[in-house]
C-alpha cells in the first residue's frame, strides 16, 4: 500500500531533477535541430532569390517577317490569316530583320487654317524657313502620315522639344505604340495642344522633333521653325 502510495506521490510530485533535466537538454536539442533546419531553409530560399535575381532572361533571335510567314507555307489558311492580321503580304517582305519606319508628312491641323501639310524630308530650300504660323491661345495639333517597313517597329515614341532665343520654353513626350508593316501607310495625331498667349509668347519659336522605337533607334529627327502671332 505504501509502495501504491509512495508510486502514486510521485508521479503527483512530477518528474525528478535527473528526469527534467534529460528532457530539457532534449527539447533544447530539438529546438536546435529545428533553428538549423529553419536556418538551412532560409539559406536555400535566399540562395534560389539570389540566383533569381542573377539570372537574366535571354530573348529568342530576331527573326524576320518573312521567315515567320514561310514557315507555315504549307497551311495556306494559317498563312492567309498571318498577311491578314500584319496588313502586307509575303511579297511584300524582303527577310530584313530591322524595323524601318519612314515618314512621308508632317500636318498642322489647326482651328485657325484647317490643315497645313508639309512632305517630308523637307526640301533643303526650305530649311530655316517657317513651316506654319499660328495665333496665339490657338488650339492645334501635329499629324503624321509614316509607314512600317520589313518588321515589326515596337514602342514607337515621340519628343518635341521647343526653343525661343536658345532657351528651352516646352518639351512634350509620348508614346504612338507598335506598328506591324502593311501596305497602307498609317496617319498619327499628336495630343492637341495650345499656343501661349501674350505679348512675350509671340515671335518665332525653333522645336526638334524625335522618333525612337524602344530599341533606342532613331528613325526621323526634324529641326522646324514655326511662329505665333497676335490674335486678331
């Protein structure tokens, strides 16, 4: 009864120092094993972030127009479905794998003269000329009329910048977008701006228009003079 008894105080009383001491050097144990393998996770994920990171995305090879198109010769639909979604026909495209874009005009649409068209390039008669003059606090727009040439031209975007006496008075950026070479040639409206007004606004302004595609390749850069006057 007392060995019951004495069994039974015991386990009441908990285990001895010798007991928890074996446990606690197992749950610190165990602890440990777990912050080693947390530690090892970590570096794993960090490592495989690193190498991520590292790592670069290499692009496939340019590949021309014309080679997309034959290689499906075979499938006459599929092929027909291609010149019909690009806009040209395979005789239409030489394999040249850059892009180009050539301009034809620059337009002024404005509320002053309708519109004002000019052929590009410019005739080199006309160059430090005036291309147009418009009134002050005017509304007007830039229009385009280009075409697309042997691929694909991407990230097609436009700056204007504008001086009056060598100093830089307006500068606008902006982005056509992607155009595939078709037969038809593509027109373009810039965004509608309008002439400042006021006696130190009028005068003759020089302005540098830029095309780049998101290669950084320039396709036109057109030096222009125009002017604004006092409003009748």
């Amino acid at each position: 009864m007392e060995s019951v008894n004495g069994k039974r105080a015991q386990e009441e009383a908990g285990p001895s120092d010798g007991t928890k001491q074996e446990m606690t050097e197992k749950v610190s144990n165990a602890l440990n094993d777990g912050r080693v393998e947390e530690e090892e996770a970590d570096e794993e994920e960090d490592g495989g972030l690193e190498d991520s990171k590292n790592g670069s995305f290499v692009p496939g090879p340019l590949v021309s127009l014309k080679e997309q198109i034959e290689r499906d010769k075979e499938d006459e639909s599929l092929r027909r479905w291609k010149e019909k979604l690009l806009g040209c026909l395979e005789s239409d495209l030489d394999g040249q794998l850059d892009p180009e874009v050539k301009f034809h005009s620059i337009g002024i649409l404005s509320e002053d003269f309708g519109e004002l068209v000019t052929p590009l390039p410019v005739d080199h008669n006309r160059n430090g000329c005036t291309l147009f003059t418009l009134r002050e606090g005017s509304r007007y727009q830039l229009k385009l009329k280009f075409s697309v040439l042997h691929n694909i031209v991407s990230g097609l975007t436009y700056s204007n910048t504008v001086w009056k006496g060598g100093l830089q008075v307006d500068q606008s950026k902006g982005m056509l977008g992607t155009f595939a070479p078709q037969r038809e040639p593509y027109v373009y409206a810039l965004k509608e701006d309008t002439t400042p007004s006021g006696a130190l606004a009028r005068g003759v302004y020089s302005a540098k228009l830029k095309f780049e595609d998101d290669d950084r390749r320039c396709h036109m850069e057109l030096k222009y003079l125009f002017e604004i006057k006092k409003s009748s």
